[in-house]
C-alpha cells in the first residue's frame, strides 16, 4: 500500500524507515541513492527520506498493478447474458 507523505516547511517526503518491512527492503536495494535526501525536523536530521514523487514512480514500478478483464469476470449468482433471438 502507498504510504501517505509527511510535509515540511512545503517538501512532501517520505522516511524510508518508516514503511512496511517488504517497501523497505525493496527500496532500500533498488532506488538510486541520489534520490534518498536528508531533511532537518527541528533539532533532528532525518537521513532516509525520498522526496514524495519520487517514491510514488518507485512504488508504481516496484508493485505494477495486476488489471483483470472485465470480460472474464462473473460474479456469484450472476447468470450468463441471454441471446436475443429476433
């Protein structure tokens, strides 16, 4: 699941220690590491922040979407269309 972004003073970001465990180990092995910035929160430096757009294409391409056909799809119960004879 996308992980929803922090924002400070403007910079929406994420911390990559702070996702789920499988995002980490993904992120951590396959982002390039210019991508990874540090931001200082008050008196405190975070070092494992991804800027939030650049998380988002990583996370598109890390975990594609898997789309079904609409056409293969009947659901419970349902019952199969009727031909229309004229």
């Amino acid at each position: 699941m996308l992980a929803p972004a922090e924002i400070y003073k403007g910079i929406a970001f994420i911390r990559i220690g702070l996702l789920p465990a499988d995002q980490q180990e993904k992120i951590k092995s396959s982002i390039k590491q210019d991508r990874v910035i540090k931001i200082l929160i008050g008196n405190t430096l975070a070092e494992d922040c991804v800027q939030y757009h650049d998380y988002k294409k990583w996370f598109a391409e890390a975990f594609p979407a898997q789309v079904i056909a609409s056409s293969s799809i009947t659901p419970l119960g349902a019952r199969q269309p009727m031909e229309l004879i004229p």
